[in-house]
C-alpha cells in the first residue's frame, strides 16, 4: 500500500513539474517542411527564452536548407549561446542539467561550421537537433514533435 501512495505521489509530481512544457505545440507543418509562424495562442507565453527558443527552431531549418543546397550555413553561435543568459518563464528551468545540457548542444553547434562535407555537415546537423532533444526530454517534453521534425534522413 505505501509503495502505491508514493508511486501516486510521484506521478503527481512529475505531472505539475512538467505541466507548462507538456502542452503540445500546434504545428502545421508536415514531416518535411518549415513549420508557419507559431500563433500568440503559445502555452509557454513570451519568456526571453521562448522566444530564443522559437528563433532557434526557424534557424534550424534554415541551417538545414543551407547544408541541403550547399550555401554557407548562417552564423547563429552567439545566438544560440544566450540560451545560458535567457530568461525562462519559470526560473527552476535553469538548474544544473540545464546548464549541461546547453553546454553540449553548443559544442554540437561549434562542429557545424568544422565539418567539411556534405555528408559531415548533415551528420554534425542532426547531431545538434539530438541534442535539443536531450535537454527537451529533459527539461521541457513539449515541443519534442516539433523537434523531430527537423532531424534530415541520411
Ligand atoms: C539546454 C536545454 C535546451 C536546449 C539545448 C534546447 N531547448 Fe528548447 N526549450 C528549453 C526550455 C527550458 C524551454 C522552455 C522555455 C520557457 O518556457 O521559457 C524550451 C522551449 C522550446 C520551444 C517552445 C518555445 C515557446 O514557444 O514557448 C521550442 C519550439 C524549442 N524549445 C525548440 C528547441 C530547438 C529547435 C532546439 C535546438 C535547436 C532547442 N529547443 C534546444 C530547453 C532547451
């Protein structure tokens, strides 16, 4: 019986920490092209940070068109390096695998720009959108579906 409570009691938990991040997107996109312009209906509101975030998944499909058509890929590192200095909507976001999380999708962009071929740049690129993934599975379940969408089949 006390394992049932606490197994209770833990899903309850789990359900308000991750409630903000849980309600899901609305995307019109189909698998493989860019989603339109997100409504003000957003759950999360306009945090610093979810905007940066929404920035980052317009310039992602951006890079991706870049690597696809051989052009230069745009210079978004310092951009996507205020995901560190953002501010969330709610402040416990930014804990310690927060910061760790970020620190290893920024090294996964820096290698976008080291790699040379087409097949390495697709390889670096989808390697980065895993890495959106990881801290979303994270930090905020939400957005994964539209995450995904992003990844290029190779
Ligand atoms: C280090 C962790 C982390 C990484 C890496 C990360 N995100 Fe996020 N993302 C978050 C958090 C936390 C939020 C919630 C922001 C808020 O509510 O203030 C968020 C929110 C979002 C949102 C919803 C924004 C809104 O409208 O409310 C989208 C879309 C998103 N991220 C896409 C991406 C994409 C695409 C990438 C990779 C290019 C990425 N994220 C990388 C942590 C991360």
């Amino acid at each position: 019986m006390k394992k049932i409570i606490l197994i209770i009691s833990f899903l309850c938990f789990i359900t308000i920490f991750f409630y903000n991040c849980t309600k899901k997107i609305v995307s019109t996109a189909d698998n493989n092209t860019a989603p339109k312009e997100m409504g003000e209906t957003n759950p999360n509101g306009s945090s610093e940070l979810a905007l940066l975030m929404r920035e980052m998944d317009k310039d992602s499909w951006k890079i991706r068109e870049a690597i696809e058509k051989n052009q230069n890929i745009p210079d978004i590192k310092d951009k996507f390096a205020k995901l560190h200095t953002a501010t969330p909507t709610e402040i416990d976001k930014k804990d310690a695998t927060y910061k760790v999380m970020g620190d290893a999708f920024l090294v996964s962009v820096d290698n976008l720009y080291k790699a040379n071929s087409k097949e390495e740049k697709l390889s670096a690129y989808n390697i980065m959108v895993n890495n959106c993934l990881n801290c979303h599975k994270a930090a905020c379940p939400g957005p994964i579906v539209k995450i995904k969408k992003l990844f290029v089949n190779q």
